[in-house]
C-alpha cells in the first residue's frame, strides 16, 4: 500500500518516501530544500498502473537529464528546475513515463567524432569530407551557422565558411564507434531499428520492470552513457509511434531530449510542413505543395479524392501520418544481403537508348537506397526477363565498393550492351547491388585528375539538388528524351515510369528506405 501525505512546501507536494520503482529518491539533505521530496512514478508496464491512477491534482511527471531523477511533482505548474540538484535541464510532460518508442541520432556524428579525438579543433567549425573536387560527408555546429551542409562540394562549403578545418572521413573508426553505441541501445532493448551508422529506432515497450524505471529515464541514462563514455552527443525523440519519435529527435538537436505526446500529436503536426512526416518521400512532398497542401493539417482535412490523385494508393496512411497515426513497428536489424530496383514494361523493349533511360532511373533509386544506408555495392547484377519469362541475369564484381548511381550505370549499361541487338527484346529489366559493406571512402576523397571523383562530385550535386526539389527537377537526357519525346520513341512507356516514381513516395515499412538521408 502506498501511503500518502502532503505538506504544502514552498508550492510543492511533500509526498511519501516509499520506493515503489527502485532506489531513485533522493536523500533529503541532497535537495537542499528540507521537505520537497520525489514522489516516485509507478511502474508503468509490470503493473498496469497508469499515472493518471496514482497522481493527485496538479501532479506533474518530471524527469531531471542532469542528476537522473524523475517522478511526480505536485504544485500549481511543472517546476522550472530539479527540486534535488536545481538544473533546469528537466523535461515535464504528461505522457512521460508513459511513452515507450524513441529516435536516436548522433549529432553531427563524424564530425564529433573528430573533434572528441583532437580538442585541438573543439571550438572550430569542422567538415569532415574531401577537399576540393570532395563532397561535405558532415559538418558540426559551427560549420551549420555558416550555411554548410552535408553533401554540399566543399569547395562551396568553404566558400561559406573559409577557416573550417577540412578533414578526411575515417569510415572505419566512425563504424567501430556507431557499433558501440548500437550496442548500448541493444542493451536497453533488443528492438533496435538502425536507420544508419549513427541513427536508430529503440522500443523500450516492456522494459521497465528489466530497467527499474521508465523508457524515458533509460534514455537519458544511454544518452549519458554516450556523452560521458564515448564522448559524443546525441539526441533522443521520445513519442508513440516512429514517424513522431524521429520528428521529435530532430526539434531539440544538438544534445536534445525531446516528446511528443499521442494526445497532442495531432494539434503538434498540424501547422508542421508536410516534409517533416517521416516516409514521405521528395516528390510527393513538392507534389502535395503544387496542389496547396503546406501542412499536416491541411493534409489531414483535404478531400480524400484530391489525395488519391495526388499520392495514389498510399494516400490513407500519408493522412494518417499526418493525424499522428503510424502502425509501422520497430523491427530489429537484419541483415541486408542485397538492394535493388526493377521494371516491368507494359510493351517488351528492345532499344538500347529506351533500355538504358530505364536502367539509369533504377540506378539512381538503388544509389539512393544504399546511400541511405550507408552501404555499398561490391557486385552489379543486371537482370533481364525475355517475353518468355526465362530470366537472365549478368554480374560484374568491382574493384572498390559504391553506392555512387554513374558507378552503378556505367557497370550495368556495359552488362546490358552484351543482350542487346538482334530481335532480343526484354519485358522486365533489374539492377541490383550485392557483397554490400561500408562505402570505401574513396568517393569522398579528392582524387585530382580522376574522372570518377568529377563524376562523383556532380553527382553529389545532383542528389542535392534532387534532394531539395524532387527526383524530377533534374534529369540526364536519356531520361528526358524517353519520358518527354514520345514520338521519337514509340515504344516509351510512360506507365513504367510513373509506377517507379510511386515506389518512391509514401510510408515504407522500411525507414532506411528514406532517401535522403545524410549523416549529421
Ligand atoms: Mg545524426
């Protein structure tokens, strides 16, 4: 039984010193405030007790991220500081100890890996990338207010901001120290979802009895595990469903703690721009734009025929994004052996240009799934379908790992070229990229005089442009020429196309499907 009095102490609630969820109640004379005490939350998951159960009138669950405590506090509006070591670093939330999914990201992890390792360059800005002909594969905080970016050329990153200390990428020791933090996570709960090196999905559901507290405090444990063990910040979204929790990490960066409550989610996203709902891919978000949907509330209210012309089949669930509702579960890390993309034509194909307009939009989809992820291909594999249904497949291994779409092109077109001529003609065509592992890190290197650093930087480019304004702002003419010149090509088939740009768009199941995605 749990005993309770109160004792009105300068607005607070003296409540009982019972222990009920572990040993978190600070000593008296630590609070320096002779009777303001803890009153301690309930478990939440062993024993089905919700706080609206236990708390009394103007209680207000509160968690402290610099001494760690947390429980109810009474008065007559949340504390603006920790009763037991006074920082004003707490979070009071009313769903707080009842929410259970989290985001976390490292902030601006390559670069903070460098600056942990060389104090030297703390207090300036720090790129971490390739210098001159290289791309931006991090910036830190200082390097941001200058307007650098990642994926930005840094030769315009330096542009913005000439005394940043340029360093080259040390993929391997960022993937040791990511793999270090994915162990702790792992360690808090076996459903971890990464996103990429340094970002994962965490459902603490049920976990609370095992911990001895809430989700929300052994995040901030993690979190100071993190900072004080491995040296780097990284901010943590705490909500209800994925999509939120991802949002939420990204509104309180760097070092953030930051919640999202399913009661207010649907007020919360309404005026956010519809570019913040996580799944959503670049060209359905300019889509929506161009018909006057701005944001998530304009999205939740607009008429479902208007949606359905505009986001096609996946129309419900990108309202429901919208209205705070997502079902997509955390799935823990599996291992991906291969990432691919293919088409099937409405006619069979038989021309080189029109087979390689098609090839080269499947491999830029495959770039961007793999960039996504932070992986690589170290083999192409090409596949054809005859009219006949046979299946035909040609691989190439390479020399260096890739996830750069010309690399991918360049490799596929030559496997392509040895199928075609004669009457051969193909209803399906496929790329895929196998033996994935890390990106080598060459591409982000200055090689000067190699074609293929040119080609990667303008590359880099391109997704950046393709990043900002939809995968159709920019298009090689290949692309152009099939999908805009319909009678110098009568056998384009448009519906292949735009059946490709629909894969694009729309919640996934898989959130590394998020293109876009750059580190920081
Ligand atoms: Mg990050």
């Amino acid at each position: 039984m749990i005993l309770r009095f109160r004792q009105h102490v300068t607005g607070y609630l003296h409540a009982n010193r019972v222990n009920v969820t572990g040993n978190r109640q600070p000593p008296l004379e630590a609070t320096g405030r002779a009777g303001i005490t803890w009153e301690p939350h309930p478990p939440i998951g062993g024993l089905a007790v919700t706080h609206n159960s236990y708390a009394v009138h103007n209680s207000y669950p509160v968690m402290c991220r610099a001494c760690g405590q947390a429980g109810f506090i009474g008065g007559d509006a949340p504390p603006h500081s920790c009763p037991a070591c006074h920082s004003t670093d707490i979070r009071s939330h009313e769903e707080l100890f009842q929410l259970s999914l989290a985001h976390v990201d490292c902030d601006a992890f390559y670069a903070s890996v460098e600056k942990r390792d060389d104090p030297s360059i703390r207090d300036r800005p720090v790129i971490v990338g390739g210098r001159e002909r290289g791309v931006v594969a991090a910036a830190c905080y200082i390097a941001r207010k200058f307007g650098v970016r990642s994926a930005m050329p840094t030769w315009q990153a330096l542009k913005r901001c000439p005394d940043a200390v340029v360093i080259r990428p040390r993929m391997d020791h960022y993937v040791a120290i990511g793999r270090d933090i994915r162990n702790r996570m792992l360690a808090l709960t076996p459903l971890v979802q990464p996103v990429s090196i340094d970002e994962a999905f965490l459902d603490l559901t049920g976990t609370q009895k095992l911990h001895g507290c809430s989700p929300a405090e052994a995040l901030v444990r993690l979190q100071n595990s993190i900072r004080d063990e491995i040296g780097i910040t990284v901010s943590v979204g705490l909500s209800g469903t994925k999509s939120l929790a991802k949002m939420a990490s990204d509104r309180d960066k760097p070092d953030g703690f930051f919640i999202i409550g399913m009661a207010e989610s649907r007020d919360w996203l309404a005026p956010q721009p519809v570019s913040v709902l996580f799944g959503l891919g670049k060209s359905a978000v300019a889509r929506l734009e161009a018909a006057g949907i701005a944001s998530c509330g304009q999205l939740v209210t607009a008429p479902a025929d208007q949606l359905t012309g505009i986001l096609g089949r996946r129309a419900g669930a990108i309202r429901d994004l919208a209205a705070g509702i997502d079902p997509r579960a955390v799935t823990p890390e599996r291992d991906v052996k291969s990432i691919s993309s293919e088409t099937t034509f409405i006619k069979d194909l038989g021309s080189a240009a029109a087979l390689e307009a098609e090839l080269e939009v499947l491999c830029q989809k495959v770039s961007t799934r793999l960039k996504a992820q932070n992986l690589a291909g170290g083999r192409v594999t090409l596949k054809l379908k005859r009219p006949d249904h046979r299946i035909l497949t040609r691989s190439q291994t390479l020399s260096s790992r890739t996830d750069k779409a010309h690399m991918l092109f360049t490799v596929g077109r030559a496997l392509l070229a040895g199928e075609l001529g004669g009457k051969r003609r193909y209803r399906l065509l496929g790329i895929g990229a196998e033996q994935l592992g890390p990106p080598d890190g060459v591409s982000l290197l200055d090689l000067a005089g190699d074609t293929d650093a040119r080609q990667d930087s303008l590359e880099a480019a391109i997704d950046d442009i393709h990043g900002r304004l939809g995968q159709d702002a920019l298009q090689s003419g290949r692309v152009f020429t099939r999908q805009h010149r319909p009678e110098r090509d009568p056998t384009r088939q448009r519906a292949a196309l735009e059946k490709l740009d629909e894969e694009d768009d729309g919640p996934k199941q898989d959130p590394s499907d998020n293109a876009g995605k750059t580190s920081g």
